[in-house]
C-alpha cells in the first residue's frame, strides 16, 4: 500500500499575485491619465489666481478730469474732462 500524504495548505492554494498585476492591462495608464486631467484642471484654476486680473482697465475721476487707468501696470492715459452731471442726477 502506497501512502500519499495529503498535499499541504501551501501547496493547494493558487499563488497570490499582487494587486496591481490583477487589475486588466491598460488601466493603469488610463488612471494616470486621468490623474494628470485633474491635476491640469486645477493648476489651471490655481495659475489663473497668480496673474494679473482679468480687468486691469478702470475709468478714474481726478481733479475733474476722467482718466483710464490700469492699476496692474500703473498706466494711466487721460480722456479728457470730466463729464459734468446734470440737476438731479
């Protein structure tokens, strides 16, 4: 009589790959790249706060004369005189 011993807890398992290499081939280069949208997104939100302001240009008032200035450059251009309101206005 031939005794077999009963194969051991080791041997009747499948090997255990690690998780990554279970995932479907592919899909770790389409997370990455929509890692990478949302990380250009919100750079793009964040860089647009670094930069000068969308409306640098504003009409001013001085001594009765209207000027344009732009407070992001330090420009200012003259219009001309101020127009005067009317009664009532």
């Amino acid at each position: 009589m031939i005794c077999v011993n009963p194969p051991s807890k080791e041997e009747s398992l499948p090997a255990q790959t690690p998780w990554p290499s279970r995932l479907p081939r592919g899909l770790g280069a389409l997370l990455v790249f929509a890692a990478l949208i949302v990380f250009g997104y919100f750079a793009r939100d964040f860089t647009r706060q670094l930069g000068p302001p969308d409306r640098c240009w504003e009409l001013q008032e001085v001594d009765g004369k209207l000027y344009k200035a732009n407070p992001c450059t330090g420009q200012f251009l003259l219009l001309g005189d101020a127009p005067i309101p009317k009664p009532g206005e």
